[in-house]
C-alpha cells in the first residue's frame, strides 16, 4: 500500500499533450498526490519507482502508444497489480475494448467530466488498496486464520 495516514493516494497522469496533464491535476491535485510522465517509457520508470496507486493513460502516443504501455505494466512484477484507466479521446468501442484487454479497470473518454474522472479515480484506488490489505492480511495472517476465514478472504479477491 502506497498511502500512509498522513499520506494521499499517488495517481501517475501520462499523457503527450501538456494541456491534458494540465487539466486532470487541476481535477485531482486537491485530493491526490500528482506525478506526471509525458511519454510512455518515462511513465513505466516512474510507475516502477514511485509505485503509484492509480494510472490515467492516455491511448495515443508517439513512441509507446498506451496499449503498449498498459501492457508493460501488466507484465511487469512490480507493478502489474496497479490500476490503469485509459483516458483518451478514442471514443469508440473498439478501442475501449481493446484498452480493456490489455488490463485497463475502466476507460474515460475526452473531453472529461471532472466528477466522473474523481469518482472513478476514488473508487478503482479503493479497491486497489482493499485488494492489498487483503493480499497481505491472507501473506501475513495464513496460519492464524481459520479456514473458513482464509476461504472467504480468497474469494474476495477473485472479484478484484
């Protein structure tokens, strides 16, 4: 878990255009702590040392496009469990579905609606961090659990 009690949340903005980055800090800033990567090889740099607890992505890049970004994430060890929204101006199904498919929790298309970009933030971070606790709780806690509590906990995380 990224976040202590004094600590906010780490959201990673990775987007080419600096007027899009401007605009989710200015959405998210007050509530999250902001790291921003204006290419996808710098955003797998910061994702891997920082270890944020959310990633919003957009899909079209020079380079690294976010597909391809969201993929390295994903196979990667240390930050495969993070969650990555795509948020994006490709706006029709194919490319929500394949932004999924690559291991996106949700896809945000542009222009934003600031409530729904800090609801979905909210709530995919939440279940980021209720998946660690229980992924370490099951880590730290298997042989006092009774196995009826350590089957519930696991089934838990199947919805993760």
């Amino acid at each position: 878990m990224n976040a202590t009690a004094t600590d906010k949340n780490r959201v990673l903005i990775v987007d080419d255009e600096p007027g899009n980055i401007k605009i989710l800090s200015s959405v998210l800033a007050g509530d999250y702590a902001l790291s921003v990567a204006t290419s996808g090889a710098q955003a797998l740099q910061i994702a891997e040392v920082q270890a944020p607890d959310i990633v919003l992505l957009d899909m079209v890049m020079p380079e690294m496009d976010g597909i391809q970004v969201c993929e390295a994430l994903k196979a990667n060890e240390a930050t495969k469990n993070i969650p990555v929204i795509f948020v994006t101006s490709m706006s029709d199904s194919v490319n929500e579905e394949r932004g999924l498919e690559a291991g996106a929790v949700d896809y945000i298309s542009k222009p934003i609606s600031p409530p729904i970009v800090k609801a979905r933030v909210k709530i995919h971070i939440q279940n980021y961090l209720s998946r660690q606790f229980l992924e370490n709780l099951l880590a730290n806690q298997e042989t006092s659990l009774d196995e009826t509590a350590k089957e519930e906990a696991e089934s838990l995380l199947v919805f993760f």
